[in-house]
C-alpha cells in the first residue's frame, strides 16, 4: 500500500522513524524546535521529542555544523538541517575539512555519520545569495556522500538511508518541492544511496536530472513526444556515489545525454557526468554531450529574469532538437 | 548559572609534601621530559629530512599539556590545533605512534595519513590535532554536546593558541557552549605569538580571558611555570565542568622556545627576550623542586636515562616500519564501500 503524501512530510516521516529507532539520533537547526521549522519539515517533532533531541540553534552554521560533526565523532548520529544550504557556505569550512576528512586524517578511527540537510538552489525570486546550487561544491570532496531527491518516496528513503550511514551524507532538498505530492510506500522504506532511477522510458535521448529539474526533464519529454521525440528520463537521485552503470545503459540506449541542472555551467554535476559518459559510452554516442544549466551569471531578482536564467521544459527541448539536427554525421 | 562572570583564581596550595607528592611530581616531569626529547629528535629528524611538510614543535610549553591532562580522568576527551604532540603524548599516545606517524609511517597513529598535524588516538579520547585554526572549536563544543546528550559525565578539553581568538570558530563554539552548558574547558595556549604576530598587534583586547565576559563563561588566566599549578587550575575548570556542566575560558601563558614551524627563523623576537623565558622553563622549575624535595640524582638520572631509551626505541621503530599503501586510501575515506 502506498500513501499520496508531501515532499515535506516524507522527510519528517523518514527523521521520526529514525529518531524513535535510535536514540542516538537528534535534530539540530535553526527554527527547527518551537517555530515548527523555517519550511515546516520538522512541524511538530518539538513536541514528540522534546528539546534534547530538537535543538534550536542561534545563527551560527559554521557553529553549529561543527558541534553536529563533534557529537558525530563520539557517536551521536546527528541531523543537521540549514534553513537552506546557501547558508551551508560559512559552515563549508567545517563540512569540507572536517566532516569529510576526519576518517581519513585519523587513519580510519574516527567515522562521522552525520545527515546535513535543509532546501537546495532557486526559491522564487530569493536574489543572488538565496539561490545557490551548492551540490557542485560539495559532489567534487571525497569523504562526502550527496543526494538530491525528486519525489517523497525517494526523499524519505534516502534520507533515512542517510541517517543511518556511516558517513556524512548531504541531503538536497529543494523548497519548490516541499508541497509535491507523490506515493509513499507504507512501513520501511529504505533506498539505497548511488542508484538512479528510470523516471520514463524512452529511446531517441537520455535526459539526466535530479531534485527539481527531474520535473522539468519530464516535462520537456512529454512536450518532445508530441513532437515524435522519445526522452528517457535519468533520476539520479544521487550525486556522489554517482550512478554511472544507469546512466552507461540508458545512453547505450538512446546514444544521446543531455544533462539538465540548476547552478552554473562551470564544472559540477554535469560536467563530471559528460566526462564519464564519453569515457565510458564513446562509442555508444551519436552527438556531444550537452547541458541545460542555469546561466552563467549571479540569479537575479527581476522574475522574468529569474525564469530566464533557470532551466526551463523549452529550454530542454530546444537543446535535444539542437542534439538531434546533429544527426549521426 | 553562568549569568555572572566569575574570576576563579584559587587559593594556595597547602605546603606539605608527601612521598605521594614526590612520586606524582616526578611522573609529570617524566611526561614534560619525554615531550620534550620527543620534540628534540623530532626537529633533528626533520633536518635529516625523515620528516617531511610542517612540523609545530611544542618546546616551552610542555607543562600547559602535562598539567592539564593531568587533572582529567582516562576517558575524557581532548581536541586541539597542529602543534599537537605535546598533547598526544600527555593523553596517553606512545612515543611509537607519534613519531612514526611524523615518519608518515603505517604504524603511526594515523596509519602516516594524517602527519604532524593530525594526530588521533581513539583507545586514549584523543581526538585530533587540526590545521584550520579555530574550526576545532565548535567540534570540541559537540563532543561535550554528546557527553551532555549521554550524561557520561565526560569533560571535554579544548586547546588553541591565542591565534584562534580572531576567527569565527572561537567565539561560535563558545557561544554555543556557553548557551547549551556543556562540560569543557577551552584552554588558550597563549604564547605570545601566532605565527609571527604577536598579540600586541592582533588583539585590541590582550587579556583573551576576557572574552569569557560577553558569553557569561567562567575564566581564569595564569602563567604555566608550575605544572602543579597548572594541574590545580584546570583541575578546578575540570570539576565546574564534571559537576556543574559548565564550561570555562582558561587563557594559559606560556612560551615556545622554537619558531612557528621548522621553516621559521624566529626573527621577529629578539634573543634577550627567549633567553628570559627560558629561565623559566617549566622543565628546569620541576627538576629544582624533584631535586629539593629529595628525590635524589640517582633516580632522577634513571628517570632520564629512561625517557631516552624510550625515545630511542620510538625512533628506531619509526625508522624501521613500513609505509602505507594506496590500499590504505579507500577504506579510510569511507566506511563501507567506496563511493566514486
């Protein structure tokens, strides 16, 4: 059986189901506690858990994000969130240098099996500072583990996954999406960290996303098939480890990958994903590898132009149409 | 309640002197000595280049981390920067470990990975030397957050230099500490410099004590000639800490008698100004007192003879121990299977 319930909802389910299994694990964050959370992921947990193990913090996420991975390294297990990860950038000191490094720097004594989470990129006309992809920076660090959900079901067993990983796991969330609704499985529900998924099948183009641009992938599939065009649609679901026998397969498929995602077109995601694919698909590609990213500038507030420099369904399209005018010369 | 800053400079001891005094008195000095030839070969090693990118020696100040671990029980924990050894081999590390991690060496603490400035030892709660300065501070801040969240009545040690009082680290972790009462101590190791700057030039404020005030903490502020005294001191942190779960702001002053690092000449203080300090070197305070009370030359150059076949049997194992393999990399980047 299976329940039609909120992006948002999916993750408080996944955070109460681990923190009633293991008293190990608490929650730590701004607005997390007595506000209900700054986008209501953690509504109500306050009061099912009290406040040693829903711990509101000042605005400190360099502070705060170093006393979760301090409490990670003695055996706590716990879930940090930012209220959203642009602010992750003054915490980036801690999560690069500590959290992924602790392991290797102690010659493997100390694990850190911490969750950071909290929504990922564009908002709705947040400004510059607000609408930050911050996967890119943190999918290139060795010692990090990176996943970026699309649909309830996925953030709820990946975010229990990664609460009980043994590694620091980052959590994308998007808060564009805390209101989707999709199917959840009732009881466990676990997914494993590192497998994609095949959102729609399809045999002319692969098109690779994640977190919200799944949506936007699907979408411009459903357009191109009006127009006789067969999309595959890629969820990645992960980042790091990244799922390249899925993606290896589809393209073998297909012989053509565009990758769709929000942040820049300088390095990241999609690049990292392109120069996988032409290593490990060359001769299965018919054209370039192409990206649909945001543009190469700071996001502007203006919301014409905000739509502009996003990933759009049209965009998509007319970059897959680009793709296929290129034929198998 | 930490509502009302509270200086805590502690009466006298009393003066009587047991054989039990003697016997505690020489095993510090033992652990100070130890350090300190440790640092000694350390240095020589690195010229013989056996040692290999930055090296902190602690020389000066062996009496800040001998004294202050002495007041701690065997499971607390302890975190502190890169120049990291005194405090390793005080919390328990063998002279083994530590210089054949310096070796960069399978057998070192760290299995070679981690170097001069990451030294760990789990069996011993030593948790870590780290590069980055001040971003230890909040970390220290969440091993006494889980000590709390545990009630495993644990007292966490924080050591930094006055360097660190600048940067963000420093004043987030002793917020947070100070807001939630977690059970730690945050020992400044003031000696003087960071680097090259001394605090003259860094700080408005040159009393880092001070900075307890505005976070409602605890304080207290010393010279670590006394190892005893120092002992005492944190001892008192310790116990408002264990029993109160409070936190304290203790700034220790003290003097390295080395550069920063290996590769740092030292010119921006004079040698009138090193030779002053070195009259009081903690080594020399504690050796006049053992000899006073009575210990005797004979057990003391027992008690030296025997410091230096250790270091000589540390150096010889480093020297002779195995390097890691690129086989060591993945397991320990992360647990379980490695994720590309």
């Amino acid at each position: 059986m299976a329940r039609s319930i909120r992006f948002r909802d999916a993750l408080r389910e996944a955070m109460i189901e681990e923190m009633e299994r293991d008293e190990r694990v608490f929650l730590m964050g701004e607005e997390v506690g007595h506000y209900q959370g700054a986008y209501k992921v953690s509504e109500g947990m306050l009061d099912k858990f009290g406040e040693k193990r829903v711990v509101d913090t000042p605005i400190a996420e360099g502070g705060f994000a170093g006393v979760g991975i301090g409490a990670a390294m003695v055996g706590l297990r716990p879930i940090v969130e930012f209220m959203t990860w642009n602010f992750s950038a003054v915490a980036f000191d801690q999560i690069l240098n500590n959290a992924a490094k602790l392991r290797q720097m102690s010659g493997g004594q100390l694990d850190c099996p911490i969750v950071f989470r909290g929504p990922n990129a564009s908002a709705r006309q947040v400004g510059s500072q607000h609408s930050h992809a911050m996967e890119h920076f943190y999918a290139t660090v060795p010692g990090l583990k990176v996943v970026a959900p699309a649909f309830p079901a996925d953030a709820k067993g990946l975010l229990k996954a990664a609460i009980r990983d043994d590694n620091p796991v980052l959590v994308m969330e998007s808060e564009t999406l805390y209101a989707a609704k999709g199917d959840v499985p009732d009881g466990e529900h676990l997914v494993e960290i590192g497998k994609a998924h095949i959102a729609r099948p399809g045999k002319d183009v692969t098109l690779a996303a994640y977190s919200r641009m799944t949506y936007v992938a699907l979408d411009a599939a459903a357009a191109l098939e009006k127009e006789g065009i067969s999309a595959e649609v890629v969820d990645l679901r992960s980042l790091r480890p990244l799922d390249e026998n899925t993606l290896v397969a589809s393209v073998e498929r297909t012989h053509r990958l565009v990758v769709v995602h929000e942040g820049w077109p300088y390095g990241g995601v999609g690049a990292e994903i392109a120069d996988r694919v032409q290593r490990l698909a060359f001769d299965a590609l018919d054209a370039p590898v192409l990206r649909v990213s945001t543009l190469d500038v700071p996001m502007p507030y203006s919301a014409k132009l905000e739509q502009a420099c996003m990933p759009q369904a049209d965009r998509v399209v007319s970059t897959v149409k680009r793709l296929l005018a290129r034929g198998r010369a | 309640m930490a509502d009302t800053p509270v200086s805590t400079l502690g009466g006298a001891a009393p003066n009587t002197r047991t054989s039990a005094d003697l016997e505690h008195l020489s095993r510090l000095y033992r652990e100070m000595l130890l350090i300190r030839r440790v640092e000694e070969e350390s240095a020589r090693s690195y010229a013989e280049g056996k040692i290999g990118g930055f090296l902190h020696l602690y020389i000066g100040q062996e009496a800040v981390a001998v004294g202050a671990l002495a007041a701690l029980r065997p499971d607390d924990y302890v975190i502190t920067t890169y120049r990291d050894h005194g405090i390793a081999l005080a919390k328990g590390m063998s002279p083994r470990a530590l210089l054949a991690e310096l070796y960069g060496k399978a057998t070192g603490c760290s299995r070679g990975l981690g170097g001069s400035m990451h030294m760990f030892d789990k069996e011993h709660h030593m948790l870590g030397g780290y590069g980055i300065v001040g971003g230890h501070i909040p970390i220290a801040a969440g091993v006494a957050f889980a000590s709390k969240y545990r009630g495993d009545g644990r007292v966490t040690l924080c050591f930094f230099g006055e360097g660190a009082v600048s940067i963000g680290g420093f004043h987030e972790g002793l917020s947070l500490a100070a807001l939630w009462k977690l059970p730690i101590v945050f020992i400044c190791e003031n000696n003087e410099y960071a680097m090259g700057t001394p605090l003259s030039r860094s700080m408005s404020v040159e009393d880092v004590s001070l900075k307890a005030l505005g976070y409602g903490m605890d304080r207290d502020r010393f010279f670590a000639e006394d190892v005893l005294e120092v002992e005492k001191r944190i001892g008192e942190a310790v116990r408002r800490a264990r029993e109160h779960s409070l936190p304290t702001l203790v700034e220790v002053r003290t003097y390295r008698f080395r550069g920063h690092s290996m590769s740092d000449p030292a010119k921006y203080r004079t040698q009138a100004e090193l030779e002053e300090h070195k009259k009081r070197d903690p080594l020399h305070r504690s050796r006049t007192a053992l000899v006073e009370q009575g210990l005797g030359e004979a057990r003391l150059d027992a008690l030296e003879k025997s410091v230096e076949a250790e270091v000589a049997d540390a150096l010889e194992f480093a020297a002779k121990s195995p390097e890691p393999t690129l086989a060591d990399l993945e397991p320990t980047t992360y647990k379980g299977p490695f994720a590309y």
